[in-house]
C-alpha cells in the first residue's frame, strides 16, 4: 500500500465512522465496520486504483459489514426492532448513505469517546484508536503496557459507551471542560507519536503530525477563547517548525544544538509566536501554554549560543509544579545544565532519582541514561558518557534514535582510545 493511499486512508477514517455511528448509534460495532472496509480497501486500492469518490467508497462497503454484525449481535440478543432497522438501512440507495462530502465528523468523534463513563485512561486509548489511527501497539507503547493490555481496554471501553447510551452528541456544560482537557490529551499524545515515532526506521510520522495540528485547528475554531487549546495549537506548531532540520540526508538524527536553523519552517514560527503571545498575559497558565512559551524561546534564538536557557529553566520549573511527570523533570535537568553548567545538571539529576527513582522505571529509564550520558560528556567524561549512550540504545524501538546514541557513544569511544 502506497503512502498516499494509507493517509488518505487515515484522513477518511473518521468521516466514514461518523456517517455509521450516526445512522445506527452502535460505536462499538461501527468502529469494527469501519476496520474492515479500510481493509478491503488497503487490499483493492493498490490493484484498481482510488475510486472517484473514496468516501462513498468506503461508506458503502462499512453499511454493508454493519448490517452484518448488527445482524449477528440481533440474533444473539434476539432484538427484533432493531433487526428491522438494519434490513431497512441495506435496502436504501448507496448514495443516501454517503455522507456529504463538506462534512467533518473527526471533532464530534473525539467528544464521543472523552464520553465521561469511560476512565481517562480508556478516552485517550479509544480516541487513538478511532479517531487518531494509532494501532493498539503504538498506544500501547505510549503508556507502557502490552498491546494484549490495551487491546483489552479498548474492547472495554467500546462496550462502556454502549452500557451508557453514549449519542453522537455535542456535550454538555457540566462535562465540557473534562471531555475537552481529554480531546487535548489525546491530540497531545497523537502529535508526539508522529513527531518522535515510537518504533520503526522513521524517526518521525508527518501523516500523524499533521493530523493531530488539523485536529487541534479545529478544536481551536470551535472554542478560540480557551488559552490552553490556543497553547496546545501553538506548541505543536513551533514543534513542528523544526522538523525538517531534525533529521540528515540518511535519516540520521540530528540534536537541536547542531540543526541547521535556516531549515526551520518561519511560517510556523511566526504563527505559533503569534498564539502564544495572544493568551500569555492571561491570568491562568497551563501547562500546555507553558510547553509552547519554551519551544517560543527555542524557536526564536537566532543560535544555540543565544538561547535563553535560565529563562527556559524557570519555565520548567512553572511546568513541573504543575504536571510533575519524569518527561518534564528530565527536560529541566538539561535546561539547569545549559543554563548553569553540567554539575548543576546531574546534581539535580541524582537528587530526583531518589526521589522518583527515574533511573529504574522502565518507562523513563533509556531517557534518564541518555540525559545522564549528556551531562557527562559536557563534563569531558567520555568513557562514562559512552557507556550510557550504548545503554540507552538498547532501551529504545525507534531506530533513527539508536543509531544516534550508537553513534555518539563510537565517537567518544573513539576519543578515550
């Protein structure tokens, strides 16, 4: 399957669910139609080429497996009214039941499953799932259990939204701001898949980069007067500025100190500046507007050297108050040490694992050695820094970034010889 094929794929996902869960008000069930005739497709496609009309393509195929498992689910419940709803739904014209092309269900979904019967846990999973197009594995990855784990959860949580009626319906007041914090979250997540993959040969995925920023547009025209999605929106597009000097030629990783920065993207600098500058003077802050301020100051430094790494540092600090995780802590370690020198750095280092032990869980692990590697070798302690490097290597799936840390640990070990 071409590359164009499988975006395009992604880009109609949503819709195709929408159109289904719409008519027949079963997400549980429209999610495994939608699957199937994205298989059909990614088998019929390469041969017979894109359909004129993709959509309605992949709507008609989804109707006809829906009827199926409706069909299959009606015998074993033994509901006869809705047994009549699905024969009805097979007799209608195909392009009855093609929805119009303007319309864009991707935002509607998002909202359905951040529904407040499901657990946060489970909103971000499903919305991954059925919205974002992760597969189980990715998401998996992302919260650091097996792929049988969350395969197991989104099955769940599909029922859940059954068990509680959940409607393809706008939210109410009472639930808004819960069910946005978790759209963000996911777009959040979804954004950072695509920008540092979490395995395979690319270090980036621009398909879903470019999704969860079209995703956080829209969100953001639907609600322009809350900070945290402007934040949110500006984060991702300074982020992404920067993406076409991450890598060289031979997909090799390339760390922000030696990009090239004439490659950095002025449009979305510019943009994302914009944005953040637009709601910072507010009274609240959140973490996301915090996130996008520091990726202000990088993107907006003419050069390494000029980079205001104490103002960063300060940022990070605000940041961890307010969302103590080991990604943010691991961040401001290295913000301490270019602001104040290496020592500084792994003191502060050493003084977090013990208190969170950031060097023995597995899920921050290979970041804590790759940081600890870093200050090393800014101390001249090649020897120590190489072996860390190797370390951290094994501890990642995405393979651009272990041919980085391999890499510099042959330089340094190149320099102790």
């Amino acid at each position: 399957m071409t590359a164009d094929v499988e975006h395009l794929l992604r880009t109609e996902a949503p819709q195709v669910l929408g159109a289904l869960v719409r008519r027949f008000g079963r997400f549980d069930i429209a999610e495994d139609a939608v699957q199937e005739a994205l298989l059909a497709a990614s088998r019929a496609w390469p041969a017979d080429g894109v359909p004129e009309n993709p959509r309605s393509w992949l709507v008609r195929i989804g109707y006809r497996r829906m009827v199926d498992l409706l069909r299959a689910d009606q015998a074993r419940r033994r509901r006869e009214q809705e047994a009549g709803v699905a024969e009805l739904a097979m007799q209608e014209p195909a392009r009855q039941a093609s929805p119009p092309q303007e319309s864009d269900d991707s935002l509607a979904l998002l909202l359905l499953c951040c529904h407040p019967a499901l657990s946060a846990t489970s909103q971000v999973a499903l919305t991954l799932r059925a919205v974002g197009g992760l597969t189980t594995a990715e998401i998996a990855h992302a919260y650091g259990t097996a792929e049988s784990t969350m395969a197991t959860r989104i099955s769940r949580a599909k029922q859940q939204l059954v068990r509680a009626g959940a409607r393809f319906t706008p939210p109410t007041d009472a639930d808004r701001d819960s069910r946005v914090a978790a759209v963000m979250q996911v777009l959040y997540l979804i954004f950072n898949e695509g920008y540092t993959a979490s395995t395979g040969g690319r270090l980036a995925r621009v398909d879903l980069t470019k999704e969860a920023i079209r995703l956080t547009r829209m969100l953001r025209d639907r609600l322009p007067g809350d900070p945290e999605v402007t934040g949110l929106l500006a984060l991702m597009l300074l982020t992404e500025s920067r993406r076409p000097a991450r890598t060289g030629g031979e997909e090799e990783l390339v760390p922000l100190e030696e990009q090239d920065r004439t490659q950095w993207d002025p449009g979305l600098i510019r943009e994302g500046t914009e944005l953040i500058d637009s709601v910072w003077s507010r009274r609240e802050v959140g973490p996301y507007q915090l996130q996008a301020a520091i990726a202000a100051v990088h993107a907006t430094a003419a050069s390494p050297q000029q980079t205001d790494w104490p103002q960063i540092a300060a940022l990070y600090l605000w940041l961890e108050r307010l969302t103590p995780t080991a990604p943010v802590r691991l961040s401001r370690v290295v913000a301490v040490a270019q602001a104040y020198g290496p020592a500084r750095g792994l003191a502060l280092l050493d003084d977090l694992n013990r208190r969170y032990r950031l060097d023995q869980e597995p899920l921050t692990r290979q970041r804590e050695r790759a940081v600890r590697a870093h200050l090393l070798q800014m101390t001249g302690d090649a020897a120590a820094a190489a072996r860390l490097y190797r370390e951290a290597a094994t501890l990642t799936g995405n393979q651009v970034e272990r041919r980085y840390l391999l890499d510099r640990a042959d330089r340094l070990s190149g320099q102790v010889r």
